[in-house]
C-alpha cells in the first residue's frame, strides 16, 4: 500500500471518529510532544471530542517544553475509553506506554510514527520511516484533512520538527523539512521564540548536573564509545530532575572521533532490587546503527538515536556496550 493510500485512509478514519484518545511515549521528547499536541488541535479544528492521554508518571516535562499548553491533558483513561479510537504518536512499540487500557480486546488504535522499526502494533498503520519526524507527518495529515495552520498548530509542529532533526542538522533532515518548517513560519511561527525557548533561558541547575556529567566521560574502543554515566547522587546535589539531563549527550557526542556516544542515567531507585537506568546512544556518523544495539536490550529508536532501559550493573553494561560495537565496527578492537 503506498504512503498516500495511507494517508487517505489514517485521513477518513480521523474523519469519522467523533471522540478520540491521543497517546505519545512516555519521557516524551519535543516531536512527541509537539505531534501530539498539533494533532489534538487539528481535531479540535474539526470539531471533534479530543484528549490528550499524559499519565503524571513517566511525563514530566523538561523544563524547555513548560510552556506549551497541555493544561486540558488526562492523566487517567476516561470512562468511555473503549469508545474513543486511540491514536498513538511518535510510539515505535505499544509497550513504550506501559498502562493496560491500550491492549484491550475490542480497542481500535491508530499508529502514527516515523521510526524505522515500529511494530506496527495499530489497527491502521501510519508509518513512514523517510520522514524527519512524526511532525512532518501530521504536517500531511493536516493538509489530507484540510484543517488551516494555526499558529498554534503551526508552533507544536514546529517543535516537533526542529527538535527531531537537531535544528535541520541531522541526517535526517530532508527538502521536506525545511520546506514544511517555511509554511510553519509563514503560519506564524515566530522562530527566534522557540530557539529561546527550547536552547536557551534554561535553569542553572541544568549546567550544574552537565558540569558532573562531563566530568565524568570515559573513551572506550579507542574512542569510538564515548560515554558518561548521571548518577543519583548528581541529581540530589544538583537540585536536578531527570528531565535536566537533556542535552548531555549533545555534548559528547561531538568528541572527535567518537562512533557512538552514551548517556548513562539512574532512574529513581526503589527499596529493593537493582539501580534501573536509562541508556541513550547517538550515532554520530552512521557506521553503527544503535537502534540494532538498543533492541538488543530490550529497547529500540532510529538508526541514529536510540535507547533502552537496564539493571545491569556499570561494569557490565560498559562490556556490553564494547562488545555491541565491536560486532558492528571488528576494526575497533584491533590496535
């Protein structure tokens, strides 16, 4: 089935529903945030029944996302859940929103995504794996649905594509884009807002917990794996959230030489078991494809950028990682 026959068909399904449900991954990241918020506005112009989904665990937004306006959002599913078609954006695997309503028998779901190895766990499936962002795919869905470029629509949509493509540095980053980003500006997009908003007038906290982090960057593979671990006791002294670690990995992933960049960060421990943390690996030149690594722990993302969640131990997790871009790069072990 071709893109545009997708489209026509994720399009006529909007069309029909009257109240729906709208779902992003949870720790969402400015194209999550940014897709689910346009799409809510474009069915709100349609004159439907929409609601955001955003479970306070696992959404705490960083603190450049403050002021995008998710006051109307649900933390809890409606009573009618069961009657709203969901729609699922900017999600790769349905378990990356880890609450029971969403499998239910007899739910209908609609998948909208980018990422090259989606499950395409949807009832209808919408995933273009060319696209800088699901942004730019709701961008399209605006128009199959006619719905006019608010500056308001326009200003989610924007987020969603600036942040995914690294401000059109990315590999990701295609004609499309920046032809999509010229309509969002000339909708209303006041750019130099939002590049404030999103890079700059960041608390200093933020630059307390980066100066730990950067302290403690380890070169492995001859430099190839460039990496640093956030630990909780950062956090503690910092005054951090979790969310504050955004934008370290930008930091050492420009390391010459450097293949792959890790960010290793603790999440909030419990009384008993293993420290859980979150790993986020960038590719910086695309020899190694770290959503093969990611997947491999249970995770998964682009090509590019990709993460996963683990209890392994440091030392563990470090070898792992060794060995995961020795398989790719054999040349790196050799001296």
């Amino acid at each position: 089935m071709s893109v545009a026959t997708e489209l026509e068909q994720v399009g006529d399904e909007l069309r029909g529903a009257e109240r729906l449900l709208l779902i992003t991954h949870e720790n969402p990241d400015g194209d999550a945030l940014g897709s689910l918020l346009a799409m809510h506005e474009i069915l709100i112009a349609l004159g439907k029944d929409s609601l955001m989904f955003m479970p306070e665990q696992g959404f705490a937004l960083p603190h450049e996302y403050r002021e995008m306006p998710f006051d109307l959002r649900v933390d809890a599913p409606p009573a009618d859940v069961e009657e709203r078609l969901i729609v699922f954006l900017d999600c790769g695997n349905i378990d990356r929103m880890p609450v029971d309503f969403v499998q239910r028998e007899g739910i209908r779901i609609v998948n909208i995504d980018h990422h090259h190895d989606n499950t395409r766990f949807g009832s209808l499936n919408l995933v273009m794996a060319g696209a800088s962002s699901t942004a730019e795919i709701v961008f399209g869905l605006a128009k199959e649905l006619e719905v006019e470029l608010t500056p308001r629509i326009a200003e989610a949509l924007y987020v969603g594509v600036v942040t995914d493509t690294g401000r059109f540095m990315y590999e990701s980053t295609t004609p499309e884009a920046h032809r999509m980003a010229a309509e969002l500006i000339e909708a209303g997009v006041d750019v130099h807002a939002v590049y404030r908003r999103l890079y700059e007038e960041l608390p200093f906290r933020r630059l307390a917990l980066q100066a730990r982090a950067l302290a403690r960057v380890e070169r492995h593979e001859r430099g190839l794996l460039t990496l640093t671990h956030v630990k909780r006791e950062d956090f503690e002294a910092t005054g951090s959230t979790d969310t504050d670690s955004e934008g370290v990995i930008d930091r050492i992933r420009v390391v010459e030489g450097t293949a792959v960049a890790a960010l290793v960060r603790d999440l909030t421990c419990t009384e008993s078991g293993p420290q859980r943390r979150k790993v986020s690996l960038r590719s910086t030149d695309g020899r190694v494809d770290v959503s093969r690594i990611a997947r491999s722990h249970g995770g998964g993302g682009h090509q590019r950028a990709a993460g996963f969640t683990t209890d392994s131990d440091m030392p563990s997790l470090v070898e792992s990682l060794r060995s995961d871009i020795r398989e790719q790069l054999p040349e790196s072990s050799q001296a």
